[in-house]
C-alpha cells in the first residue's frame, strides 16, 4: 500500500504505477542519497564512518570488514521461512544474528524505533523476498503524487461519480446484497463498498459491517505507523520557469536518518 500523501513512488507500488500508465501520468525518476547520518552524537556522511565512530567495537571480530549491508545479508544467511518464526520479534532476530552493537547499528539506520521494534521477522522475510527483484527506483509525478489524485478524481467524474466531501460516517450496515452508509446528512446504498479509513477513526464507525471487521484477526494486527512531514525551500521558484513537463528534472533530495530526531529528508534549498 502507498498514502497518497508519499512524496515519491518506487517501482514495487504495481498499483500506482499501473494507474499512472493508465492515466498517462508523467512519471520523473527522483535522485535520491543518503547522505547523513546521526546518532550517540555523531554526525557522520556515511555508514562506515558512523560504524567507526559511533560503533568502535564492531571494528574488531567477524564484522569488522563488513559494511553494514554485508551485515544485514549474513543476518539473512540460510534463513527459510520457518525459521523466521523461532524470533516473533525481528528486533530479537537482528540482535541475536549481529548481537547487541550490531543491532543497534542497523538500528541506526530507522528513524522510527517503534516500528522497527514491532515489526515482525516473518513479515520483513516476505517483504524482502517479493521486492528482491525491485530497482527501488524512486519517482514521482511533475506535480508531486497529487496529480494521481487529479486523475482519479477527473476519470470518475466522467463516468457520472458523485462526490461528497467533509462527511463523516457515523454507520455501515449490510442490507441483502447493499450497503447502506450513514453520514451525519446523508444515507447512501451500493452494491459495493470500498472503506480505505485509518485503524483510529474507523473504531468510532457503528453497525454490523465496522464490527466484523474489527473483530478480524486481520483488523487487530494493524500497527499504527509513523509520518513526517517534509518541506522543500528553495531560493527562487524554479518550477514557475519550467514551459515543457518532458525537459523538467525534479531537484535531488538527501536522506537524512537519526536515532533521536524525526527529520528523515532534506530537500535542496540552494
């Protein structure tokens, strides 16, 4: 899945990029680096010189000359699925591959340690092995991901979809083979219902549709995630001078990861 509030696309978002192809959305390749980097309170511009300052004992025994993503492929060496499930944490599992150090090394690299707490090692498993054949190619619309809301919303006009904004649903219930959704002023029937609600909003829905799916093993699964919010200053507006989409590059961002800060991105300003 893919918010539509991201700031870029990847090639493993099939969905989004099918869309785009349909709607026949330019779709610009982004230039994108990690370039810093920030914890125990160093800031370094790469991952090994973060190693050797920040983890001085990793310089000494089996991975001393790994980088860190040769030590995130020895983590992974022979696993199999059924062995993922000896560690329900994958935490627990980074840990006791690359012990204390080594985890929070490779810790260093989330910026939400919550997340990277609670993630599951069966679920990291799938993960890596359906995207093993992805580029990770970032992209993005001329306009940013809203373009792809402005063709969805203009494809379902055309076909005669009325749309209602700023109504909050207070109910769902099934009906025979209808829906009935009821909002503070209307009451809707479909034959089919999409719901795309955040986990939060949607258990203050009433009827009998919410309720089986909040009692779904499924529904009680979903983690709450961590956003940011990102900000692009330049120093002139270079895109009002833009008169062709198809000689348009979009500006490089630097990635920026730190233990104690939310800041993720750092888009160029000069």
């Amino acid at each position: 899945m893919l918010g539509l509030d991201k700031l870029h696309v990847y090639d493993a978002h099939l969905i989004f990029r099918a869309l785009t192809r349909r709607f026949n959305i330019l779709m610009l390749k982004m230039d994108i680096k990690n370039a810093h980097w920030e914890t125990r309170g160093v800031f370094v511009s790469s991952t090994q010189a973060l190693k050797e300052q920040a983890f001085p004992t990793l310089l000494s025994g089996p991975f001393a000359n790994m980088t860190l993503s040769e030590m995130r492929k020895y983590a992974w060496m022979n696993m199999t699925r059924e062995k993922t499930l000896e560690f329900p944490s994958y935490r627990d599992f980074v840990c006791h591959q690359l012990g204390s150090e080594g985890c929070e090394f490779s810790m260093a690299m989330y910026a939400a340690k919550r997340k990277y707490g609670e993630e599951s090692t069966f679920s990291v498993y799938e993960l890596i092995e359906a995207s093993s054949n992805d580029s990770h190619d970032y992209c993005r619309p001329p306009g940013g991901l809203s373009d792809i809301v402005s063709a969805l919303e203009r494809s379902a006009k055309r076909l005669g979809v009325k749309m209602y904004a700023r109504e909050k649903v207070k109910a769902i219930h099934r009906k025979g083979n209808m829906f009935t959704v009821d909002t503070d002023n209307f009451t809707v029937s479909a034959r089919k219902l999409i719901i795309a609600v955040p986990s939060t909003p949607f258990e203050e829905i009433s009827g009998d549709v919410p309720g089986d799916i909040k009692r779904n093993a499924f529904f009680k699964a979903i983690l709450a995630d961590s956003s940011f919010k990102a900000v692009a200053v330049y120093s002139y507006p270079w895109w009002e001078n833009i008169t062709s989409l198809h000689n348009l590059t979009l500006k490089p961002f630097e990635r920026f990861f730190s233990a104690a800060s939310c800041l993720v991105s750092i888009m160029p300003y000069r």
